[in-house]
C-alpha cells in the first residue's frame, strides 16, 4: 500500500512539472534576432581577388598575337585566329555563393520570469512577404543560464540557407517552443 501512495505521489509530481507553463506566456522575452552567412574556409582560401586582372590581361595579349598573326593568315587562306573571350564579371548568385557556407542565427532574450532558464527551444522561420507562409524554419536547442532579470545571446549554427527571394526580402519570426528552468519545470508553447 505505501508503494501505491509513492507512485501516485511521483505521477502526480511529473504531471505538473511537464505541463507547467502551458497556455501561460513564457517569461522569455526576444528582444532581437538576425542572422549571418559565414563562407566556407576553401572559399576564402581559393578566391584570388586579382583573377579579373590576370583574365583582362591575357585577352589582351590573345587579341595581339592574333592582330599579328591574321594579316598573314588571310594571305595564305587560313583560318583567323580568334582571341578566346574570358568572362571577367562575377557570376555568383546568392545561392552560389553561399554553397557550402555555414550561417549564425541569434537571438538576444531576457528572462522576465522569477526562475533561472537553462535551456531554450526556439524556432527561426522565414517568411512570404506576399503571404505570410513559412517558407523555411529552423529549430534550435540551446542550453544556457539566464537568471531572472538578466540577458543573453543565443547563437546556433546551421548549413540551412535562407530563402532568397528576388523580388522582396522574406520576413522573419522567431518563436519560442518551449523553456527549461533550473528546478526542473518546463514551459510549452501551445502548439498551433
């Protein structure tokens, strides 16, 4: 019988604690949020910033050698000899440029609540600016310390790229899923 009492004590006690917080706004407040692209290392590495130069100048010294050469070609009836054109202007698209690269998504929140936060599920999507759809999200798990009353950054890396849209930049949300304390109790964000 005393068993009884203690599983019904601990099965009441697990209840509450993983539905605490459910319905209720979290005591994390977002105060900013951004992101950023970091090119792959093989990128920084490879790049010769002096590759346009080098190109412009060698169709320069193709386009010599054949003003030279062509006078005695046409005498003899031969073929002319046609510099080979090199493409000197860039041609990376955002989607190009990005292939391989890793990107930084942050958050900056503050704990508004009385318990100190150790770990946040947090969701950085991407909205149509026509629609409102998500086109792309992300969801983050982060362990951090937040006592109550202060601030803090929250970083997570990803190799998901954002959505480039020609037409308009895509809006962004940022949603808190749910929040851990340090007593143990956990937060949910109703799902929707």
């Amino acid at each position: 019988m005393r068993y009884a009492y203690l599983l019904l004590a601990v099965i009441a006690l697990s209840a509450g604690v993983s539905a605490q917080g459910s319905g209720k706004p979290s005591a994390l407040s977002v105060l900013e949020y951004k992101w950023k692209a970091s090119p792959p290392r093989s990128a920084l590495l490879d790049s010769d910033p002096f590759t346009a130069n080098d190109d412009a100048r060698q169709t320069a010294r193709d386009q010599k050698i054949a003003d030279r050469a062509n006078p005695e070609r046409i005498r003899r009836n031969e073929p002319l000899l046609v510099p080979t054109r090199r493409n000197t202007t860039p041609t990376d698209l955002p989607s190009d440029r990005y292939i391989g690269a890793t990107f930084t998504y942050q958050i900056k929140v503050e704990n508004t609540g009385a318990q100190t936060v150790q770990e946040v599920v947090w969701e950085y999507a991407f909205l149509d600016p026509a629609s409102g759809k998500v086109l792309r999200s992300m969801t983050f798990q982060t362990a951090a310390k937040i006592k109550p009353g202060e601030r803090d950054t929250l970083k997570e890396t990803s190799r998901t790229l954002p959505p480039f849209l020609a037409a308009a930049p895509a809006g962004e949300r940022i949603t808190v899923k749910s929040v851990r304390y340090s007593d143990g109790t956990v937060w949910k964000a109703d799902p929707k």
